[in-house]
C-alpha cells in the first residue's frame, strides 16, 4: 500500500496507528497537498486536515514543513534511483537496458501521486537541503548509467559520466515533456522512439575489446 493510499484509509479523525503507519499516513496528505499547492502555498493545517489528524499529531512526527517535504523528496528520490538501478541490473543485453531505463523514467513521472514534481519540478530549489537531495537523485542516477558504460566501453570515468548525464537528463526531461503534452504519443511508443533515439548515440561506442565496425 502506498503512502497516499495509507492516507486514504486512515483518514477518519481518532484512528490510532502505529507509529510508522501513522508517519506513512501524514507523508501521503503531505504529498497530496504539496503536489497540488507547491511548498509556498501549503500549510501544515491543510495537511493535518487532509490526514484527518490534529496539528499536534502531525508536529509529533515532523517539526515543521521543510522536514515534511525533505522526508518526501528522501523518500522519492530513493524511489528514482532504485528503479534505475533495477532497470540496469534487469538484462545483460544494452540495448533492453537502454529501453528499461527510459521506461523507468517514464513509469516514475506516470505515478498517480506526482512525486516527480517535488523533485523536478520543486518550488523549494533555493533551499540548499532540497537542492542537495535533487542534485543527488541526479547524480546518483548517472552514476549507475556511468558504471555501465565504463564496464562496458573502456572510456574514461569522467567520459562515462558525461555520457550517462547525457543520456539521465534526455530521460528525464523528455518523459516529463510527455506527460504535460496529455501523454499524446501512448507511452510505450514514447519510450521506443526515446530509446532508439539515445541508442544511435550510445551504441556509437564500441563493447571494450572490440573493434568499431566500419
């Protein structure tokens, strides 16, 4: 059960959770209300209201709204990179991994709850703790592509990781590109045409130890 659906059956006022389930429960409406208003516009009572709970419930679990919202991006963050990591680890063939990591950006910008738009799409990236947090989901990304690329090419670490940013920041950028057009190209020909896109360009570099075909 996700933290939004969390939220959603614990809603009614005077539930006693557990301790865990209960912070689950407050990230849910805290995501719900940041998603729709941004971090300016949101206030703590509109997320006590939306979790059905008291103001001094919710500061119980979390000080004030900045530690709300970095437990959120935390939380999503971890949430990108895993799914990345696991696109990479999900085949030995590079191509399929290309395509698996352009559908993992595309499947986290999909998500019903929006959490792409704490990351990428902050209000709050003035904010050195938030920047951090978006400046690590992004580097710990390329870092995964970039592992791969220096296994598999032999280029250097720092021309892996151009590379890799490359292709983390097309992903990225494109997929949320798709889905502000109304997801006008279905999302499986997105992400095809994406993948053959960025294949033409990495596949440019030949497997170490072989000969580039001429």
């Amino acid at each position: 059960m996700t933290a939004i659906e969390q939220t959603e059956a614990a809603r009614p006022r005077g539930t006693r959770l557990p301790r865990r389930a209960r912070r689950n429960q407050l990230l849910g409406a805290a995501q719900e209300v940041f998603v729709a208003q941004g971090y300016h516009a949101a206030a703590m009572d509109d997320i006590a209201e939306r979790a059905g709970v008291s103001k001094p419930v919710l500061y119980q679990h979390f000080p004030g709204k900045l530690d709300l919202y970095l437990a959120l991006l935390d939380q999503h963050c971890e949430s990108l990179i895993g799914s990345v990591r696991g696109a990479l680890a999900s085949t030995t063939d590079n191509k399929q991994r290309v395509r698996a990591t352009m559908d993992a950006y595309f499947a986290y910008v999909e998500d019903d709850g929006g959490a792409f738009r704490l990351v990428f799409e902050s209000d709050l990236t003035n904010e050195p703790a938030v920047r951090e947090r978006v400046d690590k989901v992004t580097n710990e990304c390329a870092e995964a592509i970039c592992d791969v690329i220096a296994e598999d090419t032999g280029l250097s670490r720092a021309e892996s990781m151009l590379l890799a940013s490359g292709l983390g920041g097309l992903a990225q950028v494109v997929a949320r590109s798709w889905l502000h057009s109304d997801r006008s190209v279905p999302r499986d020909q997105a992400v095809q045409l994406l993948t053959s896109l960025a294949w033409r360009g990495i596949a440019g570099f030949p497997l170490h130890g072989t000969e580039q075909a001429h």
